[in-house]
C-alpha cells in the first residue's frame, strides 16, 4: 500500500476532475502490475494496472488507495474489471466520498467473492484524495494560499517592489507547488503589478499545463499580458462579476480564455460563489498565489485550508504591503488558526506548511 501511495502521489493536481489513485497488483509476493491515475483523470490506475499484470491477476492481491468506482462515468466501473479479472482480494486505503460509491463499490466486490480490507494506511493516503473529498463534500477545491514574505509578513514595499523578496530555490520550490495543484490564482492588482504566467517551469514536472485563474471581477487583465498571450497553450480562466464589459468579455474568450460569470461583492467578486464555478468545472485542488486582498477575502470567508508560506530572513517594517490586508478580526477568537505540519529551508529562506484547524 505505500508503493501504491507513492504512485498517487505522483499523480497529485494533474488528474482533474478525478482524484490521484495508485494501484500495485502483487502476485506470489511479487508485482505483476502498477498503475496511478492518468493525467485528465482516464484511464483510472486500477485497469491500467491489471492490463500490466495480464493473466498473473488472477488470484492476486490488488493495493489500491481510493475505493474503486461502481458506476459508469466517461469510464467503465473499476469494480467490474477487478471482478472480470479475477482478483482474491482487494485492499482499500480510503473509501470514495463520492455518494455513487461510498461503500458500494465494497459491497460489489465481496458480493463477488473477493476478500476486501479497508482503511489500510488510511491516514497516509488521505493527502492524496483531500482535493477530490473537499470538493465533493464542499462544493468547492481543496484551497493552498502561497505566501512568500519577509519575516514580518511583508509581500512588497510602499512603492510595489516585490520581485524577489525570496531567492531562487524558494521560486522553484514554488513552481513545483504549482504543478501539484491543478490551477493557480491570483488577483487582478497581481496581474496588472507583475504580469505574472502561473505556470510550473520546471521541465518534465508534469504533462499538462496547470489551469490560471484571475478573479477580475470587472476584466481589467491587458489582452496583450502574458497570461492572455498565452491561453492557447496554458489555459486561463476569469472569474468576473455580473455586467462586464461585453466588448472585453468577446475578446478574451477570442483569445482562448473561460469566463465564468460570479455574483459581486463590496471586495470584487463573490469567492464562495467563485470556487463552486471552479469546482463544477473540475477543479479538485486550487493554489492561491495572492495578493494582499485575494488573501484576505479567502481567510475572511473562511476558505483556506491550508497555507504554505515562504519567509525570506529580511525585515521591511510597516510600511510595507501585508501579506493578508485587514479583514475584519476584532478578537483573537475570531481568527483562523493552522498547525504547523512541516518546516523546511529552502536555500536562505523557509518554508512553512500549514494545516487549517478546523
């Protein structure tokens, strides 16, 4: 099971709209097929696994860390190719939040005759489904805000300069934190500040391109930016508010782009409301890459679950812009708490990881 974990794990923000699952199909103590979910999500790890292992499947033991599926969807059930495989047994990681299965899958296979262990290293494989299970329960993408500051919370001084507060490997570290997610944020006033591409520049990181979201509630985004130049290879997507303007929506759906229009709010557009279009378009796992504001809104409407922070050893003082713009916390009750789950140097800078507590 943690070689089928290790597998998922690979798989991680690249197989949207389904999670990354990782099958190890072992025979006479020994693998005879493996798999992890492919990018777009088909075809799923356990056929592919059980194609790799041919006729020595039957009889074997198949590690799988996501229940297999017992529906039809733009796949055949998963379930019915173990069943036609002629499997022993099937052991189970974590049983799939989506209402289809949720233990119907189970039932399948030992109404079959197959011996099914559940919740083996249930707790190892959860990170690799948490993206797909929050948007199932949730309505809404697992959330990560990046944040890449100075020690006292600093993304930028009072005239703007931000690039680069931290040094190079905290920039690559965050490229490869882009290409385990399937899409990156950002705000508008990031965009029209830095023109920025949100892509994961580090070659052979991934096979397809991460999905670029700008929530610009009224379409300020230039259509000669890097992220409008470029929809035709990376997708970008806008989340924009009711009643903009029709000649800019035309033109950057010419150009390649997804609009999606959202309710407003007093800070932009409506982010409950922004999050949901993600996720019914697919979206399982959602980078946030700020600004100030963006960062802001996400914490005050309660929709970070987790933060990975870079701080670069350097001071800036007051005056220079927040990472998280004022957001309404009058006590400390009132504001969101994270543990700690890893601290780790990244060159001069560090790089905290944090989980929301709930």
């Amino acid at each position: 099971m943690r070689a089928a974990i290790a597998l998922a794990r690979r798989g991680v923000g690249s197989t949207a709209p389904n999670p990354s699952v990782g099958c190890v199909v072992v025979k006479a103590g020994r693998v005879v097929g493996r798999a992890v979910t492919a990018p777009g999500g088909r075809p799923h790890a356990e056929p592919a696994a059980l194609a790799m292992a041919g006729e020595a499947a039957r009889g074997a033991t198949v590690y799988v860390t996501l229940e297999p599926c017992c529906h039809w969807g733009r796949t055949p059930p998963c379930t019915d190719a173990l069943i036609a495989a002629g499997v022993a047994r099937v052991a189970i990681a974590a049983r799939d939040p989506d209402p289809r299965v949720d233990g119907e899958g189970i039932s399948r296979l030992r109404a079959a005759g197959i011996a099914v262990t559940e919740r083996l290293l249930a707790k190892e494989a959860a990170e690799t489904i948490a993206g797909f299970a929050t948007r199932v329960r949730f309505g809404r993408p697992l959330v990560t805000l990046k944040l890449a500051s100075t020690l006292d919370g600093r993304i930028a001084t009072h005239a703007g300069e931000s690039q680069w507060i931290t040094g190079e490997s905290a920039r690559k570290a965050a490229h490869g934190l882009r290409g385990r997610n399937d899409a990156v944020m950002v705000g508008v006033g990031t965009v029209l500040a830095d023109d920025p591409d949100l892509t994961c520049r580090i070659p052979g990181f991934r096979s397809t391109p991460n999905v670029r979201v700008v929530a610009d509630s009224h379409l300020r985004t230039s259509l000669t930016s890097r992220l409008v130049s470029t929809a035709a290879r990376a997708p970008v997507w806008f989340l924009h508010r009711e009643g903009a303007d029709p000649d800019r929506r035309r033109a950057l759906s010419e150009a390649g782009a997804r609009l999606f229009e959202v309710p407003g709010s007093t800070a932009g557009v409506n982010l409950v409301a922004g999050l949901t279009a993600l996720a019914q378009a697919g979206i399982n796992r959602l980078m946030v890459e700020g600004g100030g504001q963006l960062a802001a809104a996400l914490l005050r409407a309660d929709l970070v679950d987790r933060i990975a922070w870079f701080h670069a050893p350097a001071v800036m003082g007051a005056d220079g812009w927040p990472a998280a713009q004022a957001f309404g916390v009058e006590t400390l009750a009132a504001m969101p708490r994270f543990e700690r789950q890893s601290a780790v140097p990244v060159g001069a800078d560090m790089l905290t990881y944090l989980r929301r507590i709930a």
